[in-house]
C-alpha cells in the first residue's frame, strides 16, 4: 500500500474531471495519517479554488467559529483532515456554486481513508456529505438530531452566508447544537471538555 503522502500527491496531480471544470483542476484538501478529526465537506469555492487552501474564505471562518477552533490547530494536518466529496471547484450553477463532480469521491475517498485509522469524529457539513455518509435525508432533520449519529459523525449545514438565515429561523442551532459539537471536536482531538 502506498503512504498517505504519495496518494495525496497522486490527488493533487488528477486530471479526471478536467474537461468538465470550467476553471481547471486545483483539488484541494488536507490529510495525514495521525488525524483524529475529518471534516467532510462539499467543494471548494472560488476563494478557495485560487488559493489552493481548505475553508480559506467566509465560509471558513464561520465553520471555525462553530467549531471554536484556533486557524493553528484547523490547518494542522496531524490533526485534522479535510475531504470535500470533490476536491476541485465546480463552477458556478444557476443556484450557486455548482455539484461536486460525482467522479471525485469514488475514486479518491475511501482508498484516502484507509490510510486515517485514527479518525475518532467525521463533521458532515452540508447535504452532499450527509448523503455519502448517511443516505438520503434533511439536513435540518439531521442537525437537530445529531446525538443519533454520535459518536462517528456529527451532521451540520452548510456554512455560507445563507446559512445565517437558516440559524435565524433555526435558534436552537446556537444554543443546543453548537456547544455540543464543541464538545465533541475537542474529545475527538484529545482535548477535555474544559480545555480552551
């Protein structure tokens, strides 16, 4: 079996999807063999697919603030893995940014996940994750029940600008939902509950 480091270098040279990719392929993850948290998410943006850096735009920053994670310790690849189900920007559809291309995640996944026997938590942002992982469902309806899907995976939205709107009509999100999956991220990366 190749290392993880390789494999990942494979990625990073694929040519699959290039044809259908109106601005080229970039994919973009982050992965190592020691991570204890996988963030499973549904494609770059545009921000990201410049910078070749994971959740490097509002998105991101609102997906840190949910976590309560520090820039130093979400960009450390020893402990944190980031797979989208496409790793390469999508383009732009006519309701935003356009479907990860369904290519992607069979041919890389799961041989990249047999190389992180140490993931203790997967985040399931958004609908395209919760599918691959869960089958068919509400992301609502996933979120407000994330305890059913503890300890493996813990469901969330999307977390772009629309997804404001969601929490606005959704209060319970903040305050049931968000200081338990803090909870859970600092368990799944060795911290205690009460560690800052």
């Amino acid at each position: 079996m190749n290392s993880i480091e390789s494999l990942i270098e494979e990625v990073r040279q694929c040519q699959t999807c290039a044809l259908h990719l109106p601005h080229g392929t970039r994919p973009v993850l982050q992965a190592s063999r020691e991570a204890r948290l996988l963030i499973a998410s549904q494609a770059p943006g545009s921000k990201v697919h410049a910078s070749g850096v994971p959740f490097a735009d509002p998105s991101g920053d609102r997906l840190r603030a949910w976590t309560g994670l520090s820039d130093d310790i979400f960009y450390d690849a020893q402990s944190i893995a980031i797979l989208p189900m496409g790793f390469c920007y999508p383009g732009r559809s006519a309701g935003g940014d356009a479907p990860p291309r369904r290519e992607c995640a069979p041919l890389w996944r799961s041989r990249l996940l047999a190389h992180m026997p140490h993931i203790r938590l997967t985040l399931l942002v958004g609908s395209y994750a919760q599918a691959a992982a869960l089958g068919p469902g509400k992301v609502e309806e996933r979120v407000r029940h994330y305890r059913d899907y503890l300890p493996d995976y813990f469901p969330l939205p999307h977390p772009s600008w629309r997804s404001q709107i969601w929490i606005e009509r959704n209060r319970w999100f903040e305050s049931d939902v968000l200081p338990a999956l803090k909870s859970a991220v600092r368990q799944a990366l060795g911290k205690g509950a009460d560690d800052d």
